[in-house]
C-alpha cells in the first residue's frame, strides 16, 4: 500500500464529518483520469461543491494535505 493511500485513510476517518476522500486507479479509471487531465500521479484534487479549489502533483506529506483538507472547511 502507497503512502498516500495511508494519508488517505487516516485523513477520512479524521474528517468523515465533513470531508469526503476518494482515491481512484488511474490504469482503471482511464475515463476519470482523463476528465481531471492527470498527467502523472499521484494527482490529488481539493474540490469544494464540485469545483476544484486546489490540487497536488507528487506525494505531499501528511501535514501539507491536512492543510490543504483545513483551508476547505
């Protein structure tokens, strides 16, 4: 398992509230990777009533994405 796929986890149950993370298999999910034009990945993206707000490229750590989860709520 990634490291961002921990984050992940760990992150949802922390914000189940009022967050929503989903992770998607690029090499499977050809149709979403090319709505959101993800180039390389991990690709993250912060959205806000379906609009995207922020978005990462690379692994980030634990403390950046939380940052990134707290400028949305």
């Amino acid at each position: 398992m990634s490291i961002i796929v921990t984050y992940s986890r760990k992150l949802s149950k922390e914000y189940e509230e009022t967050v929503t993370i989903v992770t998607a298999n690029v090499d499977k999910q050809k149709e979403l990777a090319a709505k959101f034009r993800v180039r390389s990945i991990p690709a993250l993206f912060f959205m806000k009533e379906n609009k995207i707000k922020d978005s990462m490229l690379g692994m980030g750590s634990e403390k950046t994405l939380r940052k990134k989860i707290e400028a949305l709520v």
